[in-house]
C-alpha cells in the first residue's frame, strides 16, 4: 500500500531546482514500504520484550531504542547527534494502598498501575515512597465548596501551626500546585498526604495529579471529592497509606539526525518521540511514528537535496514532552531561524484509526487555534496527499499533547499526522474510515497491550506514503512554507476527492 501510495503522490511534485538530480519516484516508491517500516517495529518489540516490556525514558528498554535508531542513522550516512539531558523519573512499583483502620474501618479501591479504570484514589506523580499509619486532620477545608474554585487549603506553612508529626494531612484541591500543599506538610511533620478535588462542577473525580518534580518524601495520593468529603466526616479517623515508588533525576536523550545534504540555513525537521510510557512497550504509541521517519530518513539519506533534512527522536515525550522542550529551550536563536518546519507523527497505525491532519489553519474556529504562519499550507499538503489517493481525512487540533507544542511556541511552521489515541470514534468517522464507533481509536493507548499486535497496516501504509511525500516535496522545494514565501504547494495540481467533501475538523 506505501509503495503504490508513494508511486501516485510523488509524480505531482513540480519542478523543485534540487541540488543534484530529480528524485526518482519509481525508485523511491519501491524502497519506502511499510514492510520496512514493520521491521523497525518489530525491532522495537524485541527491545521491549528483553528490558521488562518498556522502553520508558529513563530506563534500559529507551537507551536501546535510542542505540538502535542512531546506530540505523549513521550507517545511513547522517550526521547523528546524541542529545542527553536530565529529567524527573517516576514510577511506582506497586498499586498503592489506603484503607481506614479506625472508627468504621473501611478500604478505599485503588487506581491500577495500568491507569484504568480509575479508583477512588491514585499516588500522585513524584508521590514519595513510604508505609505510614497516622491520624487524619484536615487542613483548612471548604464543605460545602464554595461556588467557584478558591481553597487555598494547604497553600500556606500556617495552616499547619500545631500539626502534630506523624499526622496525616487531608487537603482540598484549589488555589496553588499541589506541590506546595504536599511540601508544607512534609516541612510540617506530617507522614503522609491526601489531596481530594475541590467539588464545583468539573472538579470532582478522582485526582491523577502530578508534584512536578522528585523533592516529596512522604506518600501523597489524590482522590476524588466524594472520598475526601467522607474522610473529612470522620474525625480522629486513623488512616494507613502506603505507596512504593521511585521518584528521583536521571537522564535521557534525544536522537537527532542531519543529512549530508541540503541548505544548512533552510533545515526541514521532521520527528517523532521514541519513549513508550512505563506499562507498556509503546509499539503504536510511537514506535509507529518513530519507525515511519526512521524508514523515511534511511531511504532519502543519499538523494542530494535542495534543503536540509533532519529526523528527531525525541526523549521523555511521555512525561510532558521534555525531550522537544528541552531541544528547542537549548538552540540559540541562530539556529532557530534555520528550521523552516516542523512535521511531527504521534501514533500512526492505531487500530481503530481515523486519518487525522493537524488543523494547521484552524479552519474548524474552535478548540485550539491556528498555527504559525505556514501551517495552514502543511495541512494542504497533506489533504491533497489523501485526495489524492481518494482516502477520507479529518483534521485534529494543536491540542499541545505532542512534540510540535514547542516548536509552535517559537513560531515554526508545524503539521503533521495522527490515528487517535484514548479518544472515542464517532458513528461519523466509522462511516469514512471503518472500524468501530463507540470504541478508542487505540484500545492499547498507554497499556501493556500496545505491542506489534496493535498496529493497523493499512493506516501505517497511508501514513508512511504521506510522510515520504511530505519530506521529498519540502527537501526540494525553493518556497517552504512560512512567513514572506509563496506556499511550497504551488507546483502541485489539485485533485479533488471522489465525493467532493470538505474535511470535517475535530
């Protein structure tokens, strides 16, 4: 499906001056296949199954997703850099626990280390790790909730004057980080925390917080508003809380490639982060984006582009994507101004997929906006690629949930693909697309069950054609997209889609 999808999307690429000679399309299109892509995963599969059925930053199943993405790179001929950098690790090795001892004794059911279904209470991210039974005292709670969100219990070290050591401290969300609420009962004495959500409308489920970094060394958990209000109603209550984890600095990386080619000054980027989350070995969620660029750069390594191609294999996406923050907080603005774009691909082969293209023009008006100049003519692309070959597409916002959020936030051009995560498929986009409405379009999303079993080859075959289409079309194009230029899409000749439609946007 790749090869045929290459064959027919590449001959409507125009005249692009390249540096060397025209790219051949009949060669291109039997070297870039998705069975090529397949192999990477499977590769992956492999590193996962031999490190603990992960390959999490921060642990040895990523450091050898890394060696074998950069080790492909180099022998490819690229310029590869190895970028490390420290970052906040957390994990927890056990299902946390808490349970009432006294008056009415009671267990409270907790969140899985899968993530679902969702308890009555989960450790919060960077919770420290430790087994405590203590008297429960409130600090400074608002029962009833006040209308709109304003506790500030927990905010302040003097609402903990006389908090006797060895408590345990129940809190209510609002106000300030959660951070701060649990450092001040740890400065406090307190052995343990509990933090439940404030109670206005939205704001009632069960907590899955984070302390945003390793400096907690006593349990914190979160949960819901109902639970904390029962707890707060049971005075002189003795609560045990137990959570096993580690929660400490370590180092990742990014992988970062240069082709020998192209125009220093005018760099297309494309990337794909490469961690999977900690339960799972994260073959869709990326290693299916990962592999696809990985296959992409391998087969274009040698063609003497007009403009520079880079790949990124970015680190620590899982954890609020501090690999790409990391990258683009570290370039000087120099060479800033040298990326022209930037594609990203996040999950490319979901099972239930939707053929999704970033909402580079906001065309929906709702949700999040356009972005920088430029995007609007990346999501064209990549419409008339599926036009093209007469495939349904919709489009999806620049939510901020992958590796474009920071270059969008220094106003680089960005676009790029997407198949659906824990999202929902609707009765609409099971009409387009197959599968099944009312299901995820990843059932897997961020479980054990993402392995090579999870990837759909139809939309991994789609997606490589389109990510192979896109890097040759900007690789020797003389008007990239973007402030002051002409869109690179100018040479192309439209097709339009069999039934005429204009894409829906999510």
């Amino acid at each position: 499906m790749a090869t045929a999808t290459v064959a027919l999307v590449l001959p409507l690429i125009g005249p692009a001056a390249p540096a060397g000679a025209d790219p051949d399309p009949a060669a291109l299109a039997k070297s870039i296949s998705a069975p090529g892509v397949k192999q990477h995963l499977r590769k992956l599969q492999q590193i996962a199954d031999a490190n603990g059925g992960t390959r999490a930053s921060g642990t040895p199943g990523f450091d050898a997703s890394a060696d074998y993405v950069a080790g492909k790179l180099r022998k490819a001929g690229y310029k590869v850099t190895v970028q490390p950098f420290d970052f906040a690790y957390f994990e927890e090795l056990s299902v946390a626990a808490m349970n009432r001892v006294s008056p009415s004794p009671r267990v409270f059911v907790p969140t899985p280390l899968s993530g679902t279904p969702i308890g009555e209470f989960d450790a919060m991210t960077y919770s420290g790790s430790g087994d405590v039974t203590g008297t429960l005292y409130n600090i400074d709670l608002v029962l009833p909730p006040s209308p709109t969100p304003s506790s500030t219990s927990g905010c302040d070290a003097s609402d903990f004057a006389g908090f006797p050591a060895g408590g345990i401290a129940l809190m209510q969300r609002g106000t300030c980080d959660f951070l701060v609420k649990a450092r001040n009962a740890q400065e406090a004495g307190a052995a343990g925390a509990v933090i439940f959500n404030e109670g206005q409308p939205g704001r009632t489920a069960t907590l899955q917080g984070t302390l945003g970094e390793p400096t907690i060394t006593i349990p914190v958990v979160g949960t819901s508003f109902a639970v904390g209000e029962e707890m707060a109603g049971v005075p002189g209550s003795v609560i045990h809380l137990k959570t096993d984890t580690i929660s400490e600095i370590r180092q990742t990386s990014n992988v970062i490639a240069d082709s020998r080619w192209g125009d220093a000054n005018k760099v297309v980027q494309l990337g794909a982060h490469l961690d999977s989350v900690l339960p799972g070995p994260g073959i869709n969620d990326n290693g299916s984006g990962s592999a696809g660029i990985l296959e992409v750069a391998l087969k274009l390594g040698a063609l003497p582009t007009r403009n520079k191609l880079r790949f990124s294999f970015w680190g620590a996406e899982e954890l609020n994507l501090l690999g790409s923050e990391h990258y683009v907080a570290t370039l000087t603005p120099a060479d800033l101004a040298k990326i022209k774009l930037y594609l990203n691909f996040d999950m490319i082969a979901s099972p239930n997929y939707a053929l999704m293209i970033y909402d580079g023009d906001d065309s929906d008006v709702t949700g999040a906006p356009a972005g920088p100049d430029g995007s609007a003519e990346i999501e064209k692309l990549f419409e008339k690629y599926f036009d093209v070959l007469r495939q349904p597409h919709i489009g999806t916002d620049f939510s901020g949930r992958s590796d474009y959020g920071p270059f969008i936030a220094v106003g680089v051009p960005a676009g790029g693909l997407f198949t659906g995560a824990e999202g929902i498929k609707t009765a609409a986009e099971a009409a387009k697309f197959g599968g099944t409405a009312g299901q995820p379009y990843d059932g897997c999303y961020h479980q054990a069950c993402d392995t090579i079993a999870n990837i759909n080859d139809k939309a991994l075959a789609l997606n490589t054609g389109a990510i192979a289409t896109a890097a040759v079309v900007y690789a020797y194009s003389g008007n990239l997209p973007g402030p002051d230029t002409r869109p690179a899409l100018s040479t192309l000749r439209a097709q339009p889609a069999t039934d005429g439609h204009v894409s829906p946007r999510r």
